[in-house]
C-alpha cells in the first residue's frame, strides 16, 4: 500500500509536505479523480430555475462521491479518503431519497386524473392539495336511470359530487331543466344553498343518470372542515361552485329563450328561471350577486 501511495504521489520529499512548500508539483491525477471533480462542478453550475435543482445537484454530488471512493480504494488507497467519500455518499443519499420522494407526482385514481387537469390544475391546484381532498370522498357507480336525488325526499348538506364519466339529466315535476356533463358538479346549487343556510333541506329537484356513469362525492361535512384550514383553496372552490351554478343557469336560460312556453305547466315558476331550483331560490340574492360577478370578470 505504501508503494502504491508514494508512486501516485510522485515521491514527494518528506522535509516538503511536513514544511508545507511545494518545491516539486504532483503529476495529475487518474481520469476517475478528474471526472469525480467534474461531477461536482456541474452540480454547482445546475440553473436554480430549473425545476428540479435541488434533486440533480445532490445525484450530481452523489456521483462525484462515488468516483472519489472508487479513486481512493483502487488508485490511490487512502483509507481517509475512502471513509469521508463513503460518509458524504451515505448522508447525501439520504437527501437524495427524500428528495425524490418528494418529486415523484402524488398518485390518484385515474378517473381523478382528467377532472384534476381539466377543473382544478389551471387554477393552480397542486396534486398534494387534490390528492389530500380526495382522501375522504369516494367513487360511486349510477347505472341508467339511477337516481342521485329524489325531488322532495332526498336531503341536501350531505355530500357534494362531480362527474367522471356519463351524463345525468335534471328534472322538476318529471319537466328537464339541464343535463350535467363530465367535470361539473352534480349539485352545486344545493351544496352552495345548505353551506350558507347550514339548513337541512330536501332537493327540490331529480337527479338522474341518462347512462352508466361514475361520479366523485365527498361528505359536505369532511370537505368544509378540511376547506376552512386552507383559505386559498377554499376561495378557489367557491369560485368553481359558483362558475358551475352559472353554468347551470345559463342552460336553463338558453332553453327558455329557445322556447318560453316549454315550462309553461309548472306551477311553481315565478318571473325568474333562478327560481326553478330550490338549492338558487333560496339563496337567490348571493348567486345573482356571484353571478353577476363571473359576469365582470
């Protein structure tokens, strides 16, 4: 060992290491010490704008390490530089290991995936946060003609659903009022109604299933509970119950210009087609107020 030492060294003279001149320059060490230093460099030079900085800066780091092992157990066999290399290698893959479980995306359903894109990742929603207020809700299955509300039996402020896959039709006295397409809630207007109220109603309305479908639903209680410790969120959710309950307006809307007299044996409807469901009637004055501002936006 000694003989391999002094040869990668140069025979450097004794009297010039202990009085720390440098009469007599070393020739340059293996590739595999240069490459080891050149991994280090580059981790040093990784752009802090680049997305994932922080995780190739240690991979880069942790190559170098490994290099500087290698060179020091097979090129120059140095115990102390074979033992810090192999404590930096272990502490930084620690790091690394953390960091990667941290880059690596959070996982859901795939049913989730396209209602994440299209609804609540434009508006800067993070897979954590959808992944967490995804938890507690469930996956539920409406075959043809399944009811999801019954007009006048079933109550309101007990979950909240958005449709995966399929089509429900709304009813009111057995007259359709709108369809729900993939990516809107199913019962916007009655969730917005009873978490305001916080009175427990019945639909006033019939929800129903055109086809097989699948729907998301989450308990109302567990979701405000988990939306009042993130006001962000919470402010970015009543935006999309609001743009949905607009969307659901609209619809009926349209259909009344294309034929006013379509609602006509409907004993109930007043002057405004906000009037038709119970969960807007009775909260009509703060959806108008939310709907006139989505419309100034």
């Amino acid at each position: 060992m000694n003989t391999t030492r002094s040869d990668n060294f140069g025979g450097a003279n004794n009297s010039d290491l202990h009085s720390g001149l440098c009469s007599d320059w070393l020739d340059a060490q293996h590739a595999v010490f240069q490459l080891a230093q050149l991994c280090i460099l580059i981790s040093f030079l990784t752009p802090t704008n680049f997305k994932y900085h922080c995780f190739f800066l240690r991979i880069m780091l942790n190559l170098g390490f490994l290099l500087g092992l290698i060179w020091g157990a097979v090129f120059v066999c140095m115990s102390d530089i074979v033992i810090w290399n192999a404590i930096f290698l272990c502490v930084n893959s620690v790091h690394v290991v953390y960091l990667g479980y941290k880059v690596v995306p959070e996982r859901f359903p795939k049913a989730l995936e396209d209602v994440y894109s299209h609804t609540f990742k434009p508006l800067k929603v993070t897979r954590k946060q959808f992944k967490e207020m995804t938890d507690f809700g469930s996956l539920q299955l409406l075959g043809k003609g399944a009811l999801y509300a019954n007009q006048d039996q079933t109550k309101t402020g007990q979950k909240l659903s958005i449709l995966l896959k399929g089509r429900l039709k709304v009813t009111y006295d057995d007259c359709f009022l709108h369809s729900i397409e993939l990516n809107y809630f199913v019962d916007s207007p009655e969730f917005d109604n009873s978490s305001v109220s916080c009175l427990e109603d019945t639909f006033k309305v019939s929800v129903s299933a055109c086809e097989d479908s699948l729907i998301f639903t989450w308990p109302q209680d567990q979701l405000l509970n988990y939306l009042s410790h993130d006001p962000h969120l919470r402010h970015i959710f009543r935006q999309l119950i609001g743009k949905d309950i607009s969307h659901k307006l609209y619809e009926i809307q349209e259909r009344l210009m294309a034929n006013p007299s379509y609602m006509d044996g409907i004993n109930t409807r007043r002057s405004s087609m906000v009037n038709v469901r119970h969960g807007i009637v009775s909260n009509s004055t703060s959806n108008l107020a939310k709907l006139n501002c989505l419309q100034g936006q």
